[in-house]
C-alpha cells in the first residue's frame, strides 16, 4: 500500500492512495477503480499495438514484395493500427475526464455529450485551477501527437470519404487498384515497378505509424504523472484526513 504522504504518479499508484485516504467509503467508489484500470490499460494497448504491428508487417514482409496476398494484408495491418491508435487516444481523454469527475464527485451525468466542457467549467468553479491547467494537455494546449490522433479521429468520424486511408473502404479500394486475384494470389495488371513503388511507400507508413506510437507513448506518460500527482492532491486537499 501507499504511504499516506507519497504521491501517486501511475493510475494504479492513484487508485491505491486514494483507497489509503478511506475513499472506498465514498460514492462511485467502483467506477473510479474501473476507470484507474481502464486507464492502465489504454496505455499498455499502445505497447501491445507497436509489437504486433511489427512482428506481423516482418512476418508478411518474409513472403516477398511480389506476393499480392501478403501486401493487401500489410495494407490492412497498417491501415487498423493507425485507426485503432486514433480511436484509443479519444477513449483515453474521455475516461481521464470521467474519472475526474467521480473522484471530485463533480456531479456531472456520465452519459452527458458536453462532459469534457462541462467538467472543465466545474473544476474551475471549485477551484482546481492547477488540475484544470493540466488537463488542458488533451484540450486547448494539446501535445503534438495527441492533438494529431485527436485530429485524425475527427476525420475518421466525421469525413471518412476525404481520407487517404479509408478502413471502411479499403477493401474495395485495394482490390480495384491490384486487380488481385485471390485464387492465384498473383497480381492483375499492374506492372512491377508500380507494385514496388506502393510498397516502397506502405513500408514508409508503416514506419510513421511506429513513430507515432512512440511519440503518443511519450506525451501519454508525461501526462499520466502530472495528471496523477494534481487529481489526488486536489482530492487531498477537499476531503482532509
């Protein structure tokens, strides 16, 4: 267990000061744990994320570059990843905004649409000016790669058709451009110098989306420590043991 004057810097270590401060007594007690979780989690996903976008694009990448089959895969495994990041991120800043909620026990509806302004306009009523500012990372004052797959998921959401890589439509996309012939597993038309270029370019995203990855990691782990630290001392400082 925590010592009671230790300062959590992990979303497990905060789960267990805040046990340490009787807080299983209070209300929501079971919805802030499983958010500490939750958050726990996301963040080792991201790590999951890079391994198995590495170890299967190698994998593929044994099969050779003329192997119709294992490039329209590669272009799937690619194509997920960066969605699947995208979408982790905004789950990410959604469940750090619920938890702040439940554990100041700001009152605000966890099915509410506008929770992350509506929280924000909360902390500053109360008072909680260092924690609103550090919570500004995933709002106003974004970290570069989590203001990019914050903005990425908007475009994912809201203007699928306008975006380079379509998951919804990649399918028919890449079978129109290949003319793939599945029972062959041989290309159609195209010819191998336009297949190696297309290669040549899908290993270079697939280089970005590690770095990406990387880059998320970093700013996630700046953040969860000064996020943690701010979130208990302001529940610290509002209920005094």
């Amino acid at each position: 267990m925590q010592a009671r004057d230790s300062i959590p810097e992990s979303y497990l270590a905060l789960l267990d000061a805040l046990w340490v401060r009787d807080f299983s007594s209070r209300p929501y007690t079971q919805r802030v744990a499983e958010y500490c979780l939750e958050l726990a989690n996301l963040r080792t996903d991201f790590d999951r994320m890079d391994d198995l976008l590495f170890l299967f694009y190698e994998w593929l990448e044994c099969e050779g570059s003329d192997n119709a089959t294992a490039f329209v895969r590669k272009k799937f495994l690619v194509v997920h990843s960066e969605d699947n990041i995208v979408i982790r991120v905004h789950a990410y800043r959604e469940r750090v905004f619920q938890l702040v909620n439940l554990a100041l026990e700001l009152g605000s509806s966890e099915e509410k649409r506008n929770l992350i302004d509506d929280v924000a306009q909360k902390l500053q009523q109360h008072g909680h000016v260092l924690l609103l500012a550090c919570l500004t990372t995933l709002t106003q004052s974004k970290t570069p790669a989590i203001k990019d797959a914050l903005d990425r998921r908007t475009e994912f959401v809201h203007r699928l058709p306008k975006r380079d890589w379509v998951s919804l439509r990649s399918g028919g996309m890449l079978l129109e451009w290949l003319d793939l012939d599945w029972d062959q597993e041989s290309f159609g038309s195209k010819k191998p110098h336009e297949i190696q270029l297309e290669s040549d370019n899908l290993r270079r995203k697939f280089q970005d989306i590690r770095q990406f990855i990387g880059s998320i990691c970093r700013e996630l782990d700046d953040f969860e420590v000064g996020f943690c630290r701010t979130l208990y001392r302001s529940y610290a400082d509002q209920k005094p043991q």
